[in-house]
C-alpha cells in the first residue's frame, strides 16, 4: 500500500486539520471532528455526515448555500452519535435541523441516535434518508437502497431552499423531493485500500469490471469483462432511467461521478455517451456536473446520476452556493 | 489496461467534445481541436495548450478570466502549429495574442512556429515560457526547466491582467513576473497509462516513490524508500524554498496539487505539513489551491507549487473568474 499519509490512525484527523487551514469557508473542531461553517446564519440548519473516504463528500460541501456541518467518521465507518449531536448544536439556531443521512445501516443507527439526543436538548430534528443506488436492494451495509453520488444534489438543493429561509418543514419536503428524483449507478475498473486495513477491499480481474459497484467496495450487480466507456455507460444509464420511468419531455439534472483514481477526461467521455442517449430518447439535461464529487479513495471507476427536476428545483439548483468543493453565482 | 474509454486513437476528441457539452463557459470545434470561450470579449487574448491527459489544464481554464481558448494536442503530445494558429485567430480581438507555453521541446518549437504563421495574418503575438519544474534541468522532453503546475497560477494572473483590459506590454510583463516567482516539484507513487500506448510509462517498485518526477513520467531527481506523508512532502518543499529564496516575511500562494489518482484526502494531509513548514519559516500563505490542477492521467502522486506574491499580484489571483475547473466571485 502506498499513500502519502503519515498514521494510518490519523488520516481523517490530518486531512480535516489541512482542510480547514486551505478554506476559509469552513473551520473544524476536534475530539470529536466536526466541520462547520466559517459564518454561522439564522436559518434552519442542515448536517451531514459518514464515513470519510468519499471526500469531498461532506465537508467540502460545508459553506454558503449547502451544509452548515459535516460529520467525517473514520474511514468507511459511521461516526458516532456524539460528534452528530455536537454538529446539530453548531447548526441549530432555533429554527431546527434536518440531518442528510446516506442509507448506511450504521449511518441510520447513529443519526438517529444523535437525533434523539438533539431532541433531548430541545434542538428540533427531522432525517432525511437518501437511498439512490439503483444497482442492489439490501446490500453488505443496507437494508434498502445504498445513498450514494444523489447527495450531493439532494445537500444541493435541501442548502438552496433553507439559505432563501425556508422553514423547517419546507426544507424537509423539498430534500424529500429531491430524493423521490434521483438515481444513481456505478462502475468499478479496480479496488481502494482502507488506509488503517492496507490491502484492497475486493479484486478484480484486468480483464473485468464490477456494474453497480457501492461506494465502500460491496458488492455490485454484475461483473462483465471490461468493454468499451460507451457499452460501460449504458449498463448505468438503462437502470436509471427504467427506474426513474423517464421519457420523452422529462428534464434532469446529470452528474458523471468520479470514485478518485479516473480521468476526468474518461468522465467526460462517459458524459459524451450519456448526453447522446438521453438526447435520443427526447430527455433534456439541463444542468450538469462532471468531476469527482463522491469518491471511493483512490478506486477507479465512475457513477451516473440523474435527478427529474421542474423549475422551482432547477432554481435551487442554480442558487448561489459557496463551498471548498462547489462554487455558484457568489 | 482498463480505461473508461472507447477507441484510444479518440480519446482527446471524445473528451473534448463530452467536455464542451458539459460547460456552458465553453464551445469546440473540431479537424483540428480547438476549446474556446462561449463569449468572446474585447481584450488582449491568452492562448495556451500542449498534450492533453493533464486535465483540467488546459481547457479546463478556459472563460471569463483567465484563457480565451485552449488547444489540446494528442496524449502527452504537443499540438501541431495548425491548432495553436486556430487558436490564436480565434483569440484574438486586435490587441494581440499571449501564448503561455510550458516549456518542453516540441510545445516551444510549436508554439514559435504558430506565433510565426500569426505574424504573418497580422496578429501580435508574445509567448511565455513556464518553467516552474525545480526538480531537474534538461529532462527527457526539455531543454532547461520543465513547466508544470505553475502554469495554472500564471494563466490565472495573466488572465485577470487581461481581463481587467491591461494591454499587450503590461499583460506579458506580469506573466513573466508570475514565472519568475513560481516554482514547483512533484511526487509519483505509480506510473500511468498512456491509451495508445497500453502499458504503463514506468514502473515503480511496491516500496519505492519518484521525488521530482515530470508530468509526462520523465524521470525525476532521484527514487527514495516509501515513506510518511510529511517526509515526502518536505521532500517538495526544501528545494522549491530554497530556488525561491524565500525567507521570513515572504508571502506566498500555494497549490497541492493532485496527479489525477490521489485522494483528495492525502492532498489535505501534504498541505496541511506545507502549512506547518512555511509556518515556521515565517512564511505566510496567503491564498491556497488543493485538488487536481495539472494531472498525469490516474498517476498517484502530487506537486507543490509555491508562487511569492506582492498586493498586485494577490489582487489578480482574487480577481473574478468562471472556468469549468476554477470559479471566483461570479
């Protein structure tokens, strides 16, 4: 295994402490780790959080316009309920918090810990659960679907509606909204290694691929030999599709998902594919992202994800937004 | 090989193409390959370019603010004149063209020769070398210093200065200023894969990482045992401080930047000892940059780049800019 990291113990605790030094936009706490916002607003407050390794997912989406606090737990792991309820005190400004929570049984176990607690202190808490993955139900972590690269968009626009001062119930209905939308799929070409475990998760053969690859290294939906990015594409595009029943007039936004160790020229090449497809089938994208926004570690591979949207979530989408990780208008 | 490709031979157009479809900053033409602005603007134009699997450089720094078009040659290839000509007339307003070139043999000779075929059409035209690289002289593609991250600090500063509506004179001037002031080197813990090629460009023993290596996989300064990230990273720092001269009360801009396969996690660990080193010489880094700038397609690795700054050259790196891979205040 080789990583530029120093303790295998401490690479989430030295990765947050450079984080923060390179982004005035967020500042971090320690014992337990909490990144939150520079400047803290009155508005309902929005907390995500898991297990690091996918950054930037959340921290790097901590800032005007998206989350007012991102809990990294250990690398793949859930972090604690303690470090979720000291997050939900940071964003609390008594307008309540809704909890972003990737479909992790661990995840869910926590959060919701962390939200019973929150009550406890008199902190208003609603969950917002978001499971995407269309590749498995009931995966090696999950009951249901996996959440996985569809957070960002749900964070996205659950972020827009609570800056314009949306209250509590309004943020809640248009992340639930968010969530109904989106999909997401993806592909594995090689393995990651967890820094403090030192040999790879799984492993794949040179000649194959894992279709529907989660996020931590479980298992996916198929192994196919490796084929060309626009046969790979189209594995991930027709679940997508067929599950959100999208069809000719449906606008989407789209993300072409990096998992860290790709090209982005390979994933536009996946993004080339993507928007002949949709094109042909008379779906429009209307807004797009392509880069490395949920990442596996060093795993190379990529995801599609595709949110149905209307105008009012195409406006929160385009809201000004300013993060480490995504910058908007500001 | 296992890449998210289709035919190797269409790697940079399939990209290129995905890319302009992605961004609204940007449009392409294609025989030959050109990424240019969306809206033109009436202003001294900055052209820059060179082999592609960089990415985002250079196409990715293309829009309001910094480059007016790019041309992406082959994998690891320099364009041919023709491109670069193309370019030029496309960025040009009648207030004359930059050329920002990093400095490897056939990019120079290139480059002059386009700069010669834009004379003749009535185009004024400057070049800029970049020469940032202090890990070698004379190096496999080079003649003198290697020019790599960097080049995003100067076409950011050379952009501003353009963009604010400096003429021919001031914009090269500060460009030259940038360079002078800019010094970088990195570090490979893998090789990568040119397509066309199908095998790795190096290889690197299990234990074993390159100090000083190029962007191309050109050898660096020497091979050392693995070691911690902060051993590694001061293995960067000690010669680019000491090329720069820089001491106590100097301020600086400093850019981690990733090859394309590191974590970004590990970037943040590398910054955060960048921070703690210059910390204790008195050396204030007054902006930062963290992520993939200047890639070696999935090459695991990093660069450090430091560029010394004065007020004016802070305003510039601050000023406004809207490119798919660098967003400021708009």
């Amino acid at each position: 295994m080789k990583k530029l990291i120093n303790d295998p113990e401490q690479v989430v605790a030295e990765s947050v402490e450079g984080f923060a030094l390179a982004h005035e936009q967020v500042e971090a706490s320690f014992d337990p780790i909490v990144v939150y916002r520079s400047q803290k607003s009155q508005k309902v407050g929005l907390v995500s959080g898991g297990g690091s390794g996918h950054e930037p997912l959340h921290a790097g989406f901590v800032g005007e316009g998206m989350l007012d606090a991102a809990v990294p737990g250990p690398v793949f792991t859930s972090p604690t309920p303690d470090p979720i309820l000291k997050a939900a005190k940071i964003a609390d400004s008594g307008k309540g918090v809704v909890f972003i929570v990737k479909n992790y049984t661990g995840d869910v176990l926590n959060f919701d810990t962390a939200a019973e607690l929150a009550e406890f202190e008199g902190i208003d808490v609603r969950q917002i659960i978001v499971n995407d993955d269309v590749a498995v139900e009931d995966s090696l972590y999950t009951a249901g679907r996996r959440g996985v690269a569809g957070t960002v968009l749900v964070e996205k626009l659950a972020g827009a509606a609570a800056e314009r001062g949306d209250d509590l119930d309004s943020v809640v209905s248009i992340a639930e909204e968010a969530v109904r939308n989106t999909r997401s799929m993806g592909v594995a070409l090689t393995s990651c290694t967890v820094p403090h475990v030192g040999k790879p998760t799984f492993t794949l053969d040179e000649d194959e691929v894992e279709i529907g690859i989660g996020i931590h290294g479980e298992p996916g939906s198929k192994r196919i030999p490796m084929a060309d990015a626009d046969h790979i594409t189209d594995q991930l595009i027709d679940p997508i599709v067929e599950d959100l029943q999208l069809s000719s007039g449906d606008r989407v936004i789209a993300l072409v998902n990096g998992m860290g160790g790709t090209p982005s020229s390979e994933l536009y090449i996946m993004f080339r594919r993507l928007h002949q497809r949709l094109n042909l089938e008379g779906i429009s994208i209307e807004r797009s992202l392509v880069g490395n926004f949920v990442t596996s570690l060093e795993m190379q591979g990529a995801s599609i994800t595709l949110m149905r949207v209307n105008d009012s979530m195409l406006e929160l989408f385009d809201a000004p937004c300013n993060t480490p990780a995504l910058r908007k208008g500001v």
